[in-house]
DNA sequence: GTGTCAATTGTGGAATTCCACAATAGGAAG
DNA sequence: CTTCCTATTGTGGAATTCCACAATTGACAC
C-alpha cells in the first residue's frame, strides 16, 4: 500500500533526471509494470478526423496493435479515444466502453485489443477542465481495480512523466514575437468578428489605423492572412477570445 | 508524514460530492491550512495585458490584497505571475522571484503581499507543458519548505480541487455544433494563411466550394466572419494549427 | 424508397481586406 | 538630446471574401 507512494514518489525524483526520451519512457515503463500495466500510451490529440499517430509522444504499445490502430484509423472510431477527447478525469477503459453505445466497429477493436494484452486500461487526460491537452494511457491485460490511492499515485506519476516527455520532446517550441498591447487589441476585435471598420468605431481611430496595426501583427507573427495571425496569436496565448 | 497521504486522498474523495464552489472552497482552505498555507487563488491565466481579475475561479486572498492587485495592475508586474505563464511545472515564489530581475515594483509587491501574511508561496500550473490554462497559487506567512511527499500531495488536491471547481464554476461552456471532416479541411487550411484559392487549389476542388464550406462552419459557430469561426474552431478544439 | 444531409459547382456584384509608399507626434531609453 | 518604437492617418488600386439564389450527386438511415 504505502509501498506505492515511495515507487511514485522516487519515480517523480528520478523524472527530472531523464535527459532522454529513451531513458523516461523505459523508467515509466518499469514503474508502471509495479501497478499492474504492461504498455502506456502518451500522446496528444489529434484535430477532429486528422491522423492520430503524428501526435504520439512517448508509448510502448506493440507495434502490431499501432499498426491496426493507424490503418484502421482505429482512433476516430474507438470510444476510448472519444472518452479521452471530452474527459478531464481519469477514466478507465471498461467505463468508456459503457459509456458508449456499442457498435460494430468498437466491439472489434475491444477484441483485438484484448487477444493483444491490452485488455483494460485506465487513462489519465492532461489539462484542466476545460481544455485537454493531451492523454496518457495505460493498459493492462485484466480488468483495472484499482484502489483509490493507486489510482491517484498512478495520476501523480503521469502527470510528472507528461511533463518531462514535453520537455524534452518540444524543446523547440513556436515562439512568435511579442504584439503590443495596441495590436493585441485590435487583432481581438477581429477574432471576435468584427471588420476593421467596425474596430475603428468601436476604438474611435480610423480604419486605416486598424489596418496597419494588423498588418504589423501579421508580419511579427509571420502570418500570411490575418486570420492566420489570429490564429497564431491565439495558440501563442497572446489574445483570448 | 503518512497523514498528509491520508488528508490528501481524503480531500479527494470528498471533491467530488461538492456541488457549490463555497463548499468546496471552505474544505480545501481547510486542508490547505493543514499543509501550512493560509491562502489559496485559483485563476486561469488573462491574456497580456490584459485585466485578470474576470480570470479568478475562486480564492481566499485577503480583500486588501486583492484590492492593490488590481489597483495596481500588479498581475502584469509580478514576477511570480509572470512565471505562472511560462512554468508548466511545481515552483515556489521564491524560486520565480530569484529567476527574476529585481525591478522596483517587483520589490514593492513582494514587502507588501509579505506585510499581509504572503511572505512565499507555492505555484501549481494546471495544464500540460505546452500550454498552461490555470494556477493555483497557495501563500504562507513563512518561506516555503515542503518535503518532496507533501509537495506532491499538495500537487494532487490543487490538481483535484481545480477539476472540480471549472466544472462547478463552468457548466455553462461554450458548446459550438460539430463540423463536417471537409469544413474542418477548409478552416485548417484558412488558419494556415491560406486564401480560398489556393485551399481550391490544394484540394482540387472550385474556389466556390470552398467558400459554401466556409460558409457554412461560420453558420455552424455562429460566427460573423471567417476569422471569427477560425478562432471558435480553434478553441472549441475543432481544428489545430 | 424516401428523406435528410454532405459535397460539389456556378454567377455576379457588393463589401472588405491587403499592399506599397509616406509621414507626423509622443514616449521611453540610452 | 538623440534614437528607437508605437500610434496614428492618408491614397488608390488590386486581391479576396462575402452573399443571395440555385441545383446535382451520393451516402446513410428509417
């Protein structure tokens, strides 16, 4: 019992050690083999529709499960994966699956999973409450029980090893330079539907004035349209909607 | 040291029967004060520059410190709110006022939050690496000095409690009707600084055709202009950039 | 089999944005 | 005090988007 709060404790520590993406997931491989799963899956998610397996970070599913998973385009049809997309807790595979209505297609992938080791799972979605960032899974090859601690530490160990894989993975983050306030203004209004000419009202300055202000966003964002620039000044958390 | 454990897995449990934010508020000051901290805010994050005050979930900060936050618009001068956007993980104020150049005003927030009984503090980013969307920030009246344990616990009920607040305080989210797979194809492209055209082209399809798509994401989000729907899609998590 | 919905294309004109070139005024920093 | 940056406004024309009105095809569901 309190054996698993020192094994996630002493992973975390050992977390901001790992320089490699290697290295991490071997250790988070280990660690959570003490809880009772085989393989895990660390991945962010995809736009609606799009391919799923560019997004992966870190994982160590069988290959030949991946392989089904990207031919069969397995993630847009997978009610685990659609629980993951609007789920901001933890959730076990056994609950998504319920959740659901059964289909065809889910009731495949269920069996294949299974005849493959990854029979139940529980995953952990990354974000808060409002936006999901990103999920990790875990599977095991019987039904998931976990008692409330595990369950938590489980979180914990995730949650730390997200972190550190982000880290290391995208060190070479999109960083767009900095708008002034007066741009951000403006670029705001836009993305909130207005026209420059309604901005120019709204701001009392002329329209020609709004403009060129977003023709400055657009050339520090390096955007070709202004949308684009919206776009980017949004992902860059520079303007809220 | 177990205890802490136990009132973490405790708090836990009980966030999940809280259905009012003042409920849930008073328990986790209560459990926070267990842990040594005095105060708790529980914010998203504004964007730059702008008011922060909208942003605040909940909090316990004495009024008075509240009143100079935002009297002195101290949110955009603070060095450890500063840090809260950048951080993705665990610090104390401390550590975020030494990373730091000391300006005068930074100095002048420190003595006064000090004065108030928020002498340090620790700073929980929620979010994963890549974008953070809230913090919770706890204050004590002595400098910060948590064993690895507690500091994860508290990690824990911060992560837990903020889950269950934005659900409380959130329910009424934003929901925008789903898009078809070739309006999402057309709007990705769009925020990528296309012009219709040249989407047209890309897609071997009329440049009207991908105007009627346009059209119709933009009835679909209630949106007055491309740029707008653009923006919706984007924090509805309908597209990615 | 009928109905609903997605995807596709078209026309023509109004509304809007984008761009190259220029210039003035004020504030902050060195 | 000089320099850099920001905010502001202007012109005119090219490029692009937006809109109202219409219609065909194919897929999926009841």
């Amino acid at each position: 019992m309190g054996q698993l709060v020192d094994v996630a404790m002493n992973f975390i520590e050992r977390c901001e050690r790992h320089s490699t993406l290697q290295a991490l997931v071997q250790d988070l491989s280990a660690t959570l083999k003490l809880f009772g799963f085989n393989y895990f899956m660390m991945t962010r998610l995809p736009a609606l529709g799009e391919d799923a397996e560019p997004y992966i970070i870190a994982h160590t599913w069988p290959n030949e499960w991946l392989v089904r998973y990207r031919e069969g385009k397995y993630f847009w049809h997978d009610p685990v994966s659609a629980f993951s997309l609007t789920r901001s807790r933890a959730f076990t595979w056994g609950e998504a699956r319920i959740g659901s209505r059964r289909t065809r297609i889910a009731g495949k992938i269920a069996s294949e999973a299974s005849s493959l080791g990854l029979a139940d799972g529980i995953g952990f979605p990354m974000g808060d409450a409002s936006s999901v960032q990103a999920v990790v899974s875990l599977a095991a090859d019987r039904p998931v029980d976990l008692d409330t601690l595990s369950r938590h530490m489980l979180h914990l160990v995730c949650l730390n090893a997200e972190m550190r894989a982000v880290e290391i993975y995208d060190k070479a983050s999109k960083v767009f330079a900095a708008l002034t306030d007066r741009e951000r203004e403006m670029l705001r209004w836009i993305a909130n539907g207005k026209a420059s000419e309604d901005v120019a009202d709204i701001l009392k300055v002329s329209r020609r004035t709004v403009e060129v202000h977003l023709q400055h966003a657009r050339q520090k964002l390096n955007a070709a349209t202004t949308t684009h620039a919206v776009a980017r000044a949004l992902i860059s958390r520079q303007i809220k909607l």
